[in-house]
C-alpha cells in the first residue's frame, strides 16, 4: 500500500504522526510526510485510522 499527502490540502494538524509515527513525520514546515515507501502490512488498519482522522482529507492512498 502506498500513501501520499497532499501538500496543498495539509494543514498541520497532524493526527496521523500522532496516530503512525513510523509512518507519517513532520515537514520542516510543520506539513505531514510519508516517512515510507511501503506501509508495513501489519501497519495498514493503523493507517487507514490515520486516512479517516485526517480533519482535511488531505492523506492519499496511491494504489
């Protein structure tokens, strides 16, 4: 599974580092990136957690 979040949606809440740190970190700008290439598989609920968390839906699933 592959993520992406979108920079122009991103606000900083950052619900999914709090959520997934080992997946989603923060930008120098305070934005959240994608920390992987590939989340882990044991990983995915956690992550689909952080995709419906996101206040402004701003996390992508990119296949």
């Amino acid at each position: 599974m592959k993520i992406t979040v979108d920079q122009r949606l991103c606000d900083a809440h950052a619900m999914c580092v709090a959520l997934v740190p080992s997946v989603f970190g923060l930008r120098a700008d305070g934005n959240a990136e994608v920390l992987v290439d590939d989340v882990p598989s044991e990983l995915v609920d956690e992550v689909y957690l952080a995709i419906d968390s996101c206040p402004l839906r701003a996390i992508l699933i990119a296949d």
